[in-house]
C-alpha cells in the first residue's frame, strides 16, 4: 500500500557535474566519467533506499539532461548544430540540437545502465525517458517539418529501447511529458497516439510524468500566470484515462491544481506528487502525509503512489536528501493509519 517513488532526476554529486543546474557541464571525462557516474548512481540509490523510496532510480546520474541524454546517442540529430529556441511554447530558451536526418537507433542508449541498476537492488526498479512529444519540443528540426510525424520517429526508436529496458530488468518504464502541460490539444491529437507507439509490446508497467516543469526559475514565474486554478489537467485526464499507460504522475503539493480533477483519471494509478520542488523547503513527515489524506478524498489509497512533484536534479543535495526522507517517513504514517504499516 502506498509505495513511495520519484519523477525520477536527483541532483548530481557536486564531483561528476556542475550542481543546481539542469544542463550541467560534467567534472571528468572518458572513463573516469564512466566510473564516477555509475558511483553517483549508487549513492543515489542508496539514499533512495535508506529514506524508504519503494520503486527506486538512477536519479538520473548517467544523463546530463532528461532529453538530451537520450538523444545524444540517436542518430538524425546532429548536436554539432545548436540553436537557440524557445520551448514549451516560450516559457524559456534552451540551446537545442538540430535534426538534419531520419531518426535512428544505431544501438542501446541506457539499457547498461539499467543492468547495472538491477544488479545492485531488490527493489523494484523504474526508468524514465523523454516523451516523444517533449523531445520534438526539445529540438530545432530542419529535416521531417511536421512535429506528430517527427514524435512518431522518436516513439519509435523509444520504443525499440524499452524493450530492451525491459528485458534488463526494468519494472517501470515512465515516459516524461511536461510538454503534455502546454499543448493540450495536441495531447489528444497525437501525444498519446505517439506514446502508445513507444510502450508498443511492453509488459512491465508503464506511466506518463505530467508536470509544471523543474523549479526553475521560469517556470515558477509562468506558474504565476495560472491564476488561483490550474485546470491544464482537465483536458488531458480524460484522454489518459482511455489510454492503455497504467500510471499517471501529476503534481499536487504547493500547486493551485483541484484535486477533484483526480477523478478524472479512471482506474489509473496516480503518482502523487506530495514533495514540491519549486521551494528548498523540506516537507515535514506531517505535510507529506496530509497531502497524502488530500489526494484519498478523492483516489482510493490502493491506486496512489506517493511520488515527487518533478525531478529534483537543480536542488541543493541536502534538500533533495531531506525531501527523499520526508517522502518516506509520511508514506509511512499514513500506511500505519489505514492499518497497513
Ligand atoms: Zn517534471
């Protein structure tokens, strides 16, 4: 009951990259980068593990960023051609890659990766990747000219890769589509469509990461202009509900979002996210589990996931740790109320 779990990024060691950044410039290289990341990835795990996290990550360790990481090792998109372009409908610029060819996976990207995460635990094990509809949003395009057509390419070469995740050991495959928050109409057009190409075949479970984005500072400015409700899920609950993902991760702590809309989403599993990461205040054990008790008003506990708002990569360390901890312990306290501790 109440498993607890993240969105998935965790900040880096302050000894593999630049801290408090999302697109941080990596300490090492070759591979004594190699080394370092998969030793940050086990202290992450082990931290995941000691503040009580159920469905554990990599916190993101092998990755400079969530999207770029992938797509660093696809071939069609040339990193060699950068622009600058405003994403997520001009909340912020980012320095993009540009694709100049057909989209291909020449070979595995993170599926070592994973291995290595599934040799060293016995919890259960997720894995997050971009969302076809937020990498083509992450991206200059110079060669498809049709962004359903190019997320489809991606969902593609997506879906080749959780396969292989998959047969690794991977029990959770989640797709990050903060993108899902911004093109609404979209998200019934084709969004969905695309990620049901991606989880083509899969058995393991598979969920949707739908967030306001990490807490940076343009996207607690843009939160700003949302007014006293955000009703952005209102139109995308409906379309997941009758989508065949079995687990939606959405953010409630500090968010203006009515929990009511929760019951929009069928029978889906809801990852609720109790930590909020827009503040470097530490949730106490009591918040987290009042936001807990908020969310089963209206989600059977059976179905709740306590989860993070968003990844946590641009915290302070100590603060990421602190929210891990708080996450756990309030999981916790409500699993002992209803009996199940
Ligand atoms: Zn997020």
């Amino acid at each position: 009951m109440l498993p607890t779990t993240t969105a998935g990024s965790l900040p880096k060691p302050g000894w593999l990259a630049e801290t408090e950044k999302i697109w941080p410039a990596w300490r090492l290289s070759g591979a004594a980068l190699e080394d370092a990341k998969r030793d940050a990835a086990l202290v992450m795990l082990k931290e995941q593990e000691c503040a009580g996290i159920d469905i554990v990550g990599d916190g993101e360790q092998f990755r400079q960023h969530f999207v770029h990481g992938f797509l660093e090792r696809i071939e069609g998109v040339d990193f060699g051609k950068k622009r600058r372009i405003g994403i997520r409908a001009d909340r912020y610029e980012a320095d993009c890659p540009t694709v100049t060819g057909p989209i291909v996976r020449p070979r595995p990207v993170h599926v070592e990766e994973a291995a290595f995460m599934r040799r060293h635990t016995t919890r259960q094990l997720k894995f997050t990747l971009p969302g076809p509809m937020t990498i083509v949003d992450t991206l200059a395009d110079d060669y498809y000219g049709d962004r359903p057509r190019l997320a489809l390419a991606f969902a593609q070469v997506l879906n080749q890769e959780v396969r292989e995740l998959e047969r690794a050991g991977v029990d959770v495959i989640q797709f990050d589509e903060p993108a899902f928050n911004v093109y609404l109409d979209e998200v019934a057009e084709w969004g969905v469509e695309a990620l049901h190409r991606a989880i083509e075949g899969l058995t393991c479970a598979t969920a949707v990461h739908i967030c306001y984005g990490y807490g940076i500072k343009a996207n607690i400015d843009w939160k700003k202009t949302l007014g006293g409700e955000w009703r952005q899920y209102e139109r995308t609950f409906p379309v997941l509900a009758a989508s065949r993902l079995q687990q939606v991760s959405i953010e409630v702590a500090g968010s203006h979002v009515p929990l009511e809309l929760l019951e929009l989403l069928g029978d889906k599993a809801v990852l609720a996210g109790v930590i909020d990461v827009a503040t470097n205040q530490v949730e106490t054990p009591q918040q987290v589990a009042e936001t807990i008790r908020r969310v089963m008003a209206h989600v059977p506990p059976e179905r709740i996931i306590p989860c993070t708002n968003c990844g946590m990569a641009p915290l302070p360390r100590d603060v990421a740790r602190g929210k891990l901890q708080a996450l756990g312990a309030g999981a916790a306290l409500v699993r002992k109320e209803l009996g199940a501790g």
